[in-house]
C-alpha cells in the first residue's frame, strides 16, 4: 500500500503531506499536523467530538480520509480563535459553565459556529436540534444551548463576531 | 489507524470509475462515507481498494424533465435539503431529510449511498419507495434503470452487482398540491426509527383520492408499501373513518424483534405513524380531517 499525497489547508495554511489511506481526517489533524484541539471520541460517528468545519460544513473528521480532504479548507477548533483572546461563542461557553470535563466542547463549538453563521437568531429548540450530533457525557447541555442563545443575542447586538 | 490497510482511487470521470469497480479485486464505493468508515473503523469491512465518487461531477445534479425529478447519487443529504426544487416537485423528500441523521452527517452522506447501504430503518429508500423511484445503474456494461421495488431485495441487500454504482435517482413528481406525511418514532433525534411511514396523496373534486401510496420502514429486512392501505384509499372519499381503516391495514405487516423493540410495539407504531402520516397528507391536499 504504497502513501498517497494529499494537500489540505487547515486554518488557512496550506499542509502537504504522504500519508496511508486509511488514515482518518482527525488522526491526520491531531499526528502529522499537532493539532490536538480536535477530540477524538467514539472514532465510529456518533459522539461529535471531532466535528471540524470541511469547506465550512460541519463534518466528523474521524468518518473521513486524510486524502479525501485532499484541495479542501478545514478549520477546526483552533481556526475559530481569534489572536489574543476568545471568540464570542467561547467567551460564552466560559460566563455559562458551558464546559465541564471539556472533551466535547471542540465538537460543540465547531457545529455552533456553523449554525449560528448560518442561523444568527435560532431559537432554543433549533440549539437543541443543532447539538442532537453532539454528546457531552457530562451531560452540560443547558449551559451550552446557554451559551449558544448568549452568543446569538450579542451578535443581534452588533457587538462583533 | 483505525480501519485495514487499503489503496485510495479517486476518479473523476464516470467511465474511469466504471473501470476501476470493474478490474480491481475487492473494491468498493466510497460516497459520502457516513455509514461505509464506521464499519471499516470497527473492521466490519476490509477492502483492498476503496473507489471514492467524491470527485465525479457527472454524479452530481438535480434536473426535472418530462415530470420526473432526477438526482445524482453523490448529491449530499444537506445539497438535497436546501433545495427548493426537491422543496416544490417532491416535497416528501424534504420532509423525510430533516430526520436523516444530523447536519454533521447530512453534510457529508449521499442519496446513493443512503440507497446503497439499505438500511431497513432508513428514510430515503423509504421515500423512494412510496415514489416508485427508478434507479439508474452504471457499470462498464453501460447503464440500467430498476424499479425501487424491485432495487432492494433484501436486509441490507440491493439489485447492485459488485461493479455497478448507482449513477442517479429518478422520481416522478406528483401533482402540484398534492398532499404529503412523514412520521417516525426514534428514542433520538437523528437515530434509526424504530418504525416510521411515509404517505402520498392525490386528492381531486369532492375530496375524493385520485392515488395513493403509503410506504413503512423499520418493520420489514426492507421498506414495504401497504397495498391494501391504497386500495382502501384511492377512489373514495377521503375523512378520519377512511384513514383509520387504510391506517389499520399497516398491521398486517409483520415486524422483526430486536434489543430496541418487539415486534407488537413496531405494528403498533407503524399504525399509529400511518395514520398521522396519512393525515397530515390530506391536510397538506387541502382536506381537514
């Protein structure tokens, strides 16, 4: 099985890499690129954890391949912090303990960025729908779907993204 | 790493991927990966080659002529879902899709392989079944167009050869104003129902039901339309006694027993859905019932 090239870029920055096929979008994240804020859960698509954003969809990174993701744009977690400090939605998470153990919240943050991109005044049960891809086995939904509905008001107030 | 080792092709033309699925040993479709990797995560599949349809622009699209809705197999679940096209001409679908996994796996998963895959408790194929889609086959031998109700024939087993791939999905469109309902029951949002119904209805002057057709999953290894419900249906007027004797006709089927429920409670549900599928149908056709 001989490697195969993939070129992707995560952030903003463009990675060339040889690497086996099987290699999943999040092992490939996490080993050949060192970034470790993509969480890896069940490994089989059922926890969210590793939900990153491939060109801007949300997609699990461990049900797809490295060289799947070959000439696409990935952002993951650590493309939605802003230089010196944190987005709005992660400022949010904080004020409403919108984290506990914090496995899940790359996941949680990455969907919620894209539903509130795409949907700035969702309703509480559109969260809730949002999230239904998303576990957080500490079972802190109410100070995330919190959080979401905090952040979508703040952006309604035009006090920034 | 997760799943075996494989070698990774990407074609991008139709004819190549026919070529590819023909002469390399053990091979099989990747479309949108949402129910094929967690298999091959959890080594329930092992293959030496893995023919990704990612790249292949002839499977893409969405055209209507002469009143048929057609769909290539790699359009997304999400692509299908923001069309306002599927939205007006087979409105079923849309509602169907809103209960396909979550917006993570909508993003990524495909029509095709959602047909592919045939898991009984699936919403497409149960979609294409109350349609009488026609699904249009690919191979090097060329194309074939097969009848939805003859395309599954089996627990997870389709009409596919193992060099064939499902280019497009055909489905007649209805009537304009025709009525539609999709109900399912899953302990989840996102989850396989444990029963669900899918209903069509074509209701002309005096509330009368020019046509029909009710499909169920969950219940059978495959999607099943209730005939005898259609029968009940088609031809009369249409009121809550009709619809509850068509609803009735879904307890005929005989559902299978699992971990997540028996079989009476699946009958039950598949009653219960048909009923409000049913209803909402002749509620969307402009008949309170």
């Amino acid at each position: 099985m001989a490697k195969q090239a993939t070129r992707v870029t995560v952030n903003g920055k463009s990675h060339a890499r040889l690497v086996e096929a099987r290699l999943t979008l999040a092992d490939f994240l996490r080993h050949e690129l060192g970034l470790t804020g993509t969480h890896l859960g069940c490994e089989h698509g059922v926890c969210g954890a590793c939900t990153v954003l491939v060109d801007g969809r949300s997609a699990r990174s461990c049900l797809m391949f490295a060289v799947q993701a070959n000439g696409c744009d990935v952002t993951t977690v650590e493309g939605l912090t802003p230089d010196g400090g944190l987005s709005l939605l992660q400022q949010a998470f904080m004020d409403h303990h919108g984290l506990q153990c914090g496995f899940c919240t790359p996941g949680m943050l990455v969907t919620l960025t894209e539903l509130l991109r795409d949907n700035p005044d969702p309703s509480e049960q559109e969260v809730r729908q949002a999230l239904t891809g998303n576990l957080c086995r500490c079972t802190g939904y109410a100070g995330i779907v919190a959080a979401a509905l905090d952040t979508a008001r703040r952006l309604s107030n035009g006090s920034g993204a | 790493m997760k799943p075996a080792p494989f070698d990774y092709h990407a074609p991008r033309q139709l004819k190549e991927a026919a070529e590819l699925l023909a002469t390399l040993p053990n091979a099989k479709i990747l479309a949108g990966g949402q129910s094929l990797v967690p298999m091959m995560n959890f080594r329930y599949i092992m293959v030496d080659h893995l023919v990704d349809l990612g790249r292949v622009h002839d499977l893409r699209g969405i055209a209507v002529a002469d009143g048929r809705l057609r769909i290539g197999a790699m359009m997304t679940q999400r692509d299908l879902e923001l069309s306002p096209e599927i939205a007006r001409q087979c409105p079923l679908l849309a509602e169907a899709l809103r209960h396909v996994g979550h917006r993570q796996t909508r993003n990524r998963g495909t029509i095709g392989g959602s047909l592919a895959h045939a898991d009984p408790a699936a919403e497409l194929p149960a979609v294409c079944a109350a349609y009488d889609a026609v699904v249009h086959l690919a191979s090097v031998r060329g194309m074939r167009a097969v009848p939805f109700r003859d395309f599954t024939t089996g627990y997870m087993a389709t009409a596919l050869t193992p060099d064939e791939m499902i280019a497009a999905i055909e489905l007649p469109i209805w009537r304009l104003g025709h009525g539609y309902g999709f109900h399912e029951f899953a302990r989840r949002q996102g989850d396989f129902a444990l029963a669900g119904a899918a209903a069509l209805l074509d209701i002309g002057a005096g509330g009368v039901v020019r046509r029909s057709a009710l499909a169920l999953f969950g219940v059978g290894e495959r999607p099943l339309r209730v005939d005898a419900a259609e029968a009940t249906l088609t031809g009369k007027a249409i009121d809550h006694v009709a619809i509850e004797t068509a609803a009735a006709a879904a307890w005929l089927v005989e559902p299978i027993s699992d971990i997540h429920a028996g079989g009476d409670y699946r009958r039950h549900l598949a009653q219960v859905l048909s009923g409000r599928a049913l209803a909402d149908a002749a509620r969307r056709a402009g008949v309170e019932v």
